[in-house]
C-alpha cells in the first residue's frame, strides 16, 4: 500500500495504519481505564472479582460481579452501561438454551455467543461496545473461565486480568498461581493482586463457581 | 495506540480521546446545567425533589416531579424534553408489567428498562438523551432509590444528587443523612442540600414514597 | 471534558459546546424571529392572538389561530409550513381521542402529543421543526392555557409570549395581568403587548376560548 | 447562541445562520429564475398564467398551465421536473377525493395537501422540491386562489406573482387589481404584468377559472 | 440569501449556487458528451437518428435506435448503461399499459412516466440518471416526438437534438425542416444534421414511426 | 457549469468533472490492471480466453473461464471477487430461465440482465464492481460474443480485448482476423494477441463455443 | 483518468488510487500481522497449520485450527474475532449443506460460499473482514486445499502461507515440497517454515485431513 493510504482509509474510520481497528481501539482504551478485574480457575472452582470503585457513602456501588444463571457468572471492565448490556445478553441466550434444549448452556458456548455479539458492533457503522467480560462456570467439562473482549476475541484460561494496570494484577496472579491452591487461597490471590495494581487497598466483589453453582460472596465478607 | 489515531476517530465520533463516549460526555454535561435535584432514602420512605426554576409570574414551573405508578415516582435534571419522554418510558414499562403479570413492577426491573433504553441510544447514531433520572419507589424489598445516568449506567442508594452544583448538594446529604431521621427531618435537608447548592432559598417539588404509596406533595406546602 | 472535546462533538451535530443542542438552538432562532404571538388565560377564559405580517393588499394574511377541536385552539411563531404541520397534527389527535374515547381529549394530553412528536425531530438525524405553539382549550379542569417547544418542553400558565420581541411582550402581560379582568379587557392587553413589541400598531388574529367552546373572531372585529 | 454555533451548524445542512432553512432557500432562489407566472381572482373568476420561455421553432413549449380537475387548474414556477410532480401530486389528491367522497375536492384541502407534500421535504435528508405553484378553482366557497411555496407555506388571495422579477409584476398587478373587472380586464392586466416584469412582449399561457369550470385557454389566442 | 449561504449548501449537495440542481448539472454535462442525437416528426412520420459513435472492426456498434412497443421508438444520448436502463423502464411501463387496458400506450403517457422515473433520481441520495432521452410514436393524436430530460422535464415538438454539438445539429434542422417533407427528405437532413455537428461523416442508426408502426432501418441501408 | 461546480460536486462523489462516473472509472482503472482477457467469434465458433497470472508453483491458478450454462462461456478481468460474484449471477440467470421457459437462455437477455445488475451497482452509494465480463455462447441466432463493462454497457461483436495492455492485443486480433479461420487459427491468435501484450509468453486458458456447446480446454492442452 | 481524480475518490473510500480497494487493502495488511498460518497438500492427505502466539502461562492460547466438519478444517489469519466469524459461516454452510442434500458438503463449494460471503462486505458501506483464511478438506474429488481472501478471492493449490512473514514461509515449502512425502515429513517442513518465517522456534497447532476425516493434532503433540 502506497504511503498515501491511510488518508484514503480516514474518512470512512473501520480501518486506521496498519489496518487496526480504531473503533475497537478506542474501546479497548476504555477498558483499559476500567475496574481492575480478574478471573481465576483450578479445576474445582473459578474466581471472579472486580474491584468497586469507591463511591460516597450513600450510594451503594454498581454490581460488578453478575450472575448469569444457576451454574454462570460473569464480571467486566469497561463502561457500566455496556457491561449491563452484555450481562443481560449473556442471561436470554443462557435461558433461551435452557428452553430449546432443557439442559443448562455450556460456558463454551456461551463464550462464543458472547463473541459473535460483540463482533457485530465492529463491522456495521454503530459503536463497538467498550467493554471486556470474564465468564466462569461449570459444566460437563469441569470449571471453565472465559475473557471476551470488544472485538470479539475470546480467550480460555485459568487466569484473567482486566482493567486498569491489569498487567501488573495479571504479573502477581501468574507468579503466585498453585493449581492445588484452596478456594481461600484464590481469594486472597485476587485481592491482592488487585491491590498491587491499584497500589492501595481496595474494595471487591466476588464470585465463585463451584462443581454445583455460581455464588456472590456477600460484599460485607469480603 | 500511535499519536495519529485520535485523529482516525474523530470522523466518526463515538469515541474521543481515551476511549470517551463524547457525546454521553455533551449529554452529561447538559445534566450538569440542569435543576439540582435530590433522592434520599430510609427503610421506611424516600423522597425525590427538584429544583423549581424560577419562570416569569404567568407560566406554571414545569412538573418536575412525576408519578410513574401508584408505587414509584420519578425526577430528572437535563432536558425537559428528554426527561419527558423517559418518563412516558417507565410509566408505559410499569403498565405493561402490570397488564402481564399481574403484579406491580419491582423498583430494579424499572431500573433497568430505563438503563438499556438509554444504553440503547449510545450505540446508534442518533442522540443520546441528556437527562438522569432518579426513582423512587417501594416494592417487595421495602423502600428503593436509584439513579439512572444518559450512558444507561444505573446506582441504588441512599442519597443522590444531580444537575446544577450537585456535588455541593450530595455533600450536604452525606453529612448530615440519618437512617433514622422522620420523613419531616428528610425533607428539611434536602431543601436545606438544594438551597445550599444553589446559594439561595428555592422553590421546591417534593414526592415522597412509603410503604404503601407515591406521593406529590402539593406545591404550595413546601 | 477536554478542551479539544468541542472539536470531535462537531462532526456529529446533535451536541455543541456545553451539551446544548445546536439544531434545536437555530430551530429556537427561527422562532424568535416569527410572529410576535401571545396566549393569556383566566379561569372564565382563555385568549389567543398572533400579529398577523403584513402581506401586499391581493394577499390574504396566512392564517395564524388554528381550530383544533370545538374546545380548543393553537396558534404559533417559526415557519409556516412547520406550524401548519404541527396543526395536522394536533387536529389528528384531537379527532383519534374522540374515536377512541368518545371524549373530547383534554388539553394536557393534547400538549403531551405535541411535545413527543416535536421530542423525536431532536433526537434522529432529521429536522427539528422551528415552531413554538400555544395551545388553549376548555375541558373537565377549567380553562388551559399550554406553550409547546422545539426541543418538546412544554408549559402551563396563564400568559405566554414567543416570537419577535416576545420578551416585551411578555413583560407587558405580566405586569397587567389581573386575574379578574374581562375578555374585553384581555384583548386589549394582548393587543397592547403586541404593539408594544413591534413598536408599531399590528394587525392581529384572535381566538377565545370560553366554558363552552373556541372560536376565532373575525379579523375585521380586531 | 454563541458567535461559534453557525460553524456548529454547518455540518448539518437543514439550518443557517439565523435559522435560516437553508435548502429551502436555495429552491426559492430557483423559483426566483423560473418563468414570471401569475395568479389573479375575483369574485366572478380567476385568471392563471405563465409566461412562455422561448424555445427553438421546432418545440413546442412546456405546458405551464395544468388542469387538475374539472373545477382547479395549477400553474407554477421552478424547475419543470418539479412542477410536473407537484402537479401529479395534486391530481392524484383530486382523484382520490372524488373517489372517496364523490363530491370535487375544496380548493382549501386540495391546497393544504400540496403543502404538507411539500413540508415533507423540508425535513428529511432528501431535496425538498424547487417550484412554487399558485391553484386556482370553484368550489362551495367561490372563486378560489391559492399559492404554495416549497417551504409548505401556502396564502390564499386575489393576486400572486412568483418566478423572475415577480415583485415587479406583483406590483403592477396591485396597483391595476380591480374586483369587478371583466375577464378580458384581467388578461390585459396579466400580460402587461409578465410584460413589464420581462422587459420584453412575451409569450404567456392562460388558465380561466369560472363557477363552472377550468378551461385552459388555446395558447393561439393569447 | 448571505454570500456565505453557498459555503452551507455545499455539505449537502443537492444545490448549488443559485438553486442550481449540481448533479442534474453533472448529468447534462455527461448527456453533452454523448452521441448526436435527432428527433424529427412531420404530421405523417417521425424519424429518431443517432451517430453510431466509431469503434473497432469487430465490435458492433452499440444499438442506439430502440424499439419500445409496435407503435413506439427511442434514443438517447449520455451514458450507455444510462439508456439502457431507461429503455427498459419504457418498454416495461408500454407492456403494463397493454395488460391493463388492453390498447397501445399513448406518446404522452409514456414521457410522463419517464419524466417522473428520472426526476426521483433528483430528489434522493442516488446517482441522477445521464442519459436524455427521444421518444417518437403514434397514437390517436397523430405522430408524436418528446424529448425527456435527466432532470425529469419532457419537450414536445417537431424536432430535437441531443448530445454532442447538439445546438449545431439542431440549428440545421430548424432551418431546413418542412412540414410538407417526404421521408426520405427527412433521413437526409437529419444525416446532414448530425454530419455539420460532428465536421464529418458520421455512420447513423435510423428508426422510422408511421401511422402503422416503428421500424428500425437496417444499418446498411443508412 | 462555472468553474466552481467540480468543487461542489465533489462532496457527492457520483459524477466528476465533466459529469465522468468517478467511481465507475476506478472500477475501470481496475480492470485495465487485470489479466488480459479476449473473446473472438466467427459463425462457426467462439473462443474466449484469459492469461493465467503466474502464481507460486504450488497455488492452482484462479480460474478465469467460466462455464454458465451448457451452451454458455464467460471469463473477465478485474477484481477476482467482482468476477466470482459476476460468474454466480449469471449462473443464476440461466438456470432461472430454464426453469421458468424450459429453454436455454440466449445470450442477449443474458448479457442485459448482467448489464443491469451492474448498473444498479452505479446507482446507489455501493461500489460499483470492478469486472469487466466477456460472454459467447450459442442460441438460435447463431454463435454470440459480448463484452459488459462496469458502467453496464455491453458490446456485440466478433472481436474483444479487455485488462492489462488490452489495446495491444485488441489490435493484433483485429489486423490478423478472419471470418473464416479455423478454430485452431482462432486459439493460435488469441495466444499471439496475449503474448504481444504482455510482451512474453504467456499461460492462458481457453473456452470453446460451437454450434452444440461450451467446454474449457483442459489447461495443459493450451 | 486526469490527475484530480484521487482527489475526487477519496470522499466515498470504496476506491483508492488506480481502482485499489483501500478497505480490503486495509483488512490485507491486517492479515499480514496475523499469525503465520499454512497449508500443505497431497493426493494422501492435507496438513494446515498456524502459528500459536505466546500469551501468559494461564492462558490458554486461542484456537486456530477449526474443525468445520468431519471432513474439513479450516485456520485462518487476521483478527481472532472475524476469523470466528467465518468460522461459524463455514460450519453453518456444512450443516445447511448435510440438512438438504444428505451429503457431505464438497470443498470447492464451501470455498466459493465463503469467498460469496467476504465479498459482500467489500461492496457495501460495512468493514471488510480482516481475515484470510485455508481450506482443507476431503471429497470425491480427494484432498483438496483453498485459500479464501478477504476480497473474496479464493484459490486451490498444494501449499499456501498468509500471515506474518508469509512470503518466507511460502519459500520454504515452494522449495521443499514433494508430492510423495509422508504426513511426518509434511508436518516437519510446515513446522520449519513457520520458523524460518519468524525467526525462532514457534509453537504451532496442527490439523491433519486424510481420505477419511479431518483431525486436530493435540497441542502437546506438536
């Protein structure tokens, strides 16, 4: 492509240098100014945690930590509105699966719904949505964990970081992870990696997906 | 993200710099010039009030205070426009969840109709509507309060403010807010957060929920 | 916001500088260069009346009262062709509440159309009609007197002025209006204020509004 | 509005300066080229006429004068494309009149639809229509004169001029208007209007409108 | 209108200075272009001629002379794909007539359809079609000749040139047509026509309408 | 046009200077950068072929002769996906019209259906495709030979060159041909007019059309 | 084309200089920074590979090779989020493909509907798919490969490379390729260029297509 190209390109903004997706870009930037959140897993549990950005005293914060059906949960980073859009797209196809098939979704499955939604916000003249996901939950398959983000990109793992300075949460969560390690273990894992990110200690919420379900800790607990 | 790409998105302007939602920012900016206007909760009522802006001597203020359903009322600051048709919003919302389930409408479902509403107008290329909202209501939870911004971001609280100086208010709330206070203390502060906000006495509309109603306090009475 | 915000809204009209809707403010502009126009009520009646522009002599003056229904009456300042959409409009409600109801729709309803229907040209990628309307009408709560805008706002009262100067002419009410006066005396004034704005004697056009019905009053009797 | 707002506005072409409808008036300034054409009426009669451009010997010149039913003929100034599709528009109402009530449609709502057409084009992003048209007919009222411009404006009178130099012809025709003259009268004083308007003797068209009938006149004799 | 007002409508690009159509203009100039093209009609026949614009050896010409319905004929000048299109829409509306009424389509009707079809392409925010078009045919009025323009308005007469040098062509012919002319007088001075206008002996295509039908001359024959 | 109208049009890119398709000559430019590509036909036969681009010795080359139906060949040149698309079109052409008739379509209809799927493209704010085709085939009429370029013109004839050089080898195929050649003399020149093009050997594959059918010489055979 | 015509262009971006497609060129240079991925075939049995790139030790990396079929896989280079999406598009066609015709879907067909499907989004006002992606796959035709660009063009052949440093890679299996080798040789030399190609040791993920199914290779295995 000749040098004069990516003015070419500018006018019609799917596509900036280097064929990057600028739209997408910006989102992802949003993210990344987001609640640091992460996910972690072993294979019998899965931990979701975001971290709640403190608000004044008489407003209670957003919900970060999402639960999405009997056996699902979900967090996210990014802008609130978008978040609360996926959840509530994440919770009609878990259902929509339970009324066709009568069993409960599979988290693969339910990532991918998750992707294919995203990525159709990238290709059309509307506004990619500003938001990643972690997805954990159980299914035939043992515990899953699941991060989409805004282009539809998904990625399985047993460990997740979003958010802001989420590549210094992610550092501690790699260095310190222990397939072996307790739930109370994991929990601790979390909150101090996002504590390390934030560089102060934090409020969170959690969640956690056991063989049976998926439960919110109690905020106070935590 | 090189130096040259904010420059890529300004032709199609969802996203500014860092990942902002610029026209949620205009739409929020025009809130922040709107009437200054209160919620507060206790567990056994909630008030929502807003600032009556003066109009010459002939012309009625307009209703800034609204009724949804016999059990939640609502206010906004932004503008009036836009706060009318949110409101014609939640009222259609709360007929059509009584005409289906028999049941009045629970305080979060209105909530979050009203969220992906607006979130809805943030993705497509029409205009973001420039009004938070606050609502008032009691359900089988007790006694409910949010705040539902134009992005579709949504809190449940105790105490909130928004439009004109609301940061000024929301202090006066915090300070002095008692979970026990009566409904009379209640309304003394939030005139005294208004009058405090603005710099001068002002004219107030009041609605007040409890367990078994909304209710308009008539005009003349504050 | 940044200061170079200003610079991305710009691409995408809706918003200017400070969240105010740029279309909306020149449909605003376009009214205030209109017909000076005026409604003004009491609780035995309401009067309508619009400076009628002077035309050459072969011309008849547009007609500026509207008969809506037999209880109500609209007039307005902006475009023409606009005002005489947002008739049709208004006539066409008035006429559907009557088939469905068997009632004649109380005038409340009728400027909550109104202002929906001039709420959506703000919020799509389309015209926002420059027209302000005064609506006045009899129904089961007495005399009404409504002011609709461009941006869908709209008022009660019992005096309204928009158009050309309408600033001096609403002072002129305000300062004369007697709760008490005949409709004789209420003509005069509304003459007197439009007068009184142009700085020179106009011509105009009447409506009434009584317990009993509208009526237009011939021009010749101005 | 700010001295920076016309800079906002110009992004999005429906509103100038001032509140200008700026398409609207780059049609008018279209119809200000058009063909000097002239609509006058009494209480007997009513005379419409175009002038007749010049063309090459060998065309017959545009029809200019068309009869819409029995009872209404239209004439117009702009762009012939656009007149001739107003015209249709304006036949296609007839018909559906006389169809639907069985009666020959009133000038007044045959006018008002021409109107609410052209209004249409106002508002959307398409090119509202550049010719002003001038009806003219009997119905239950008299002898009727109507004229629309493409901003949906319509006036009712006993004599327009639109098209090029038409306040000179307009003139011409005010200052010789005379309500009992005879219809040979008033084809004098039309043609001496189109005459002094071009500077020239030109060729015009001619439409009669009696309590019977609309006849256009062979373009032999005028 | 303010000089500035040229710099407004130039973002939405239906008109230009003085209320010009730009890309009707555009269109006009593409039809300017084309192929010198020739109506002529006495009382007894039409004849409709176009240059055969040279090409190589082994490529036939494109067809230029189109038979539309028994009784009917076209040419065009502009874009080829243009004219095509444009046949095509002849000869589908002169078929729906036949099934409809069950007689040949009148030459007028036929225009009117034309003429509309094309002016919607003026009025949308889609390409205006550059072709003008000739139609001749007979009906029970006798041997008719239109010409239909891109922008919608129709001629009709004795004689028409379009295209290149059509003000030459067309000066020939005014000069020379006779009324009284045979045929054969008729094909040689359009071919001398064509021939003055392009300073060379031109290869033309020939159609011929007589009170009986259209017919094609062969090619060679010419 | 005065010298400012390119300067207007351009910001509704349908027409350029000189009312040219601008977007219509990009495709145009396009294809005269694609695989030389030719079509000769005498009464007996037809030949279309096209130069196969080298590609890596492991990649197959793109097929550039295209079987449409049993007695119908096409190949083209231009965007490989644009001639797939076409390629498909055609297919679906042919098997509609033996569906609908139980005959073979002929060529003529099936050349004006692909010139009027591709005008449709010049029309409205989509790409034009950039693809010219080449067709031959056999009907009732005899063996037939048509070129259709992006405008949506199409061409008779016995010889065509389209792509890269085109001119060139349009110029050896018109000096060397010969009505009565035999088809192996056909295939010899074709290759000779490809090879003088390119300025070396080239590969190309060939489609034969006789009286009976179309078929693709096998690569290797050429 | 005259040298302003660029400059014309390049409001309506379908279209850069010299009829490039400068969206699909955009989307080209994505998949060039995509991962290495290649193909290989015999008449024994087809190998496709790509590249896994290094994510943080608890991240699983995202899959590459998909399973379309029993008798198909695919991998594909660009953004993981289109290349999902035409991943669905293929497993979707197989299934429709099974459903009406019962059989297995052939690989020519399911090649051309992909290219069908990636060449719509280069016509419209929407992002082309930044994704190149190969084909392999079994049917009564044998072992057949393809590789489908986002243009919509596709290919057939024995070895092809897209992604990162392709043109090395596709060096050293054009130089290394041997019909006869065994499945071992052909992983081993697929694993060499993707080395060669990058510079250093890859971990790559494997799928392997023979006369009965197409198999993943497990990750540890490679």
């Amino acid at each position: 492509m000749s040098e004069s190209s990516p003015n070419f390109n500018s006018r019609f903004p799917f596509y900036g240098p280097q064929g990057r997706l600028v739209l997408v870009d910006s989102a992802l930037e949003a993210v990344s100014r987001g609640s640091t959140t992460i996910g972690i897993r072993t294979s019998k549990f899965a931990i979701i945690s975001s971290q709640i950005k403190p608000t004044h005293p008489l407003m209670e914060p957003s919900e970060k930590i999402f639960s999405i059906d009997f056996h699902v949960g979900a967090t996210g980073s990014g802008y609130i509105g978008d978040i609360l859009q996926l959840t509530d797209t994440l919770r009609l196809e878990a259902q929509r699966h339970r009324l066709n098939y009568e069993t409960p979704i599979d988290i693969d499955s339910l990532a991918k719904h998750l992707s294919s939604f995203l990525h159709n916000y990238t290709t059309y003249a509307v506004r990619p949505q500003a938001a990643s996901m972690i997805l954990a939950g159980a299914d035939q398959n043992g515990i899953q964990l699941y991060q989409v983000d805004p282009s539809g990109t998904f990625f399985r793992g047993s460990g997740f970081a979003i958010g802001q300075s989420s590549d210094i949460a992610l550092d501690v969560i790699t260095k310190e992870y222990n397939a072996d390690m307790t739930q109370a273990d994991a929990i601790k894992l979390v909150k101090k990696a996002i504590e390390k990110a934030l560089g102060e200690k934090p409020i969170v919420e959690i969640g956690v997906v056991t063989q049976n379900s998926f439960n919110k800790l109690p905020l106070e607990k935590t």
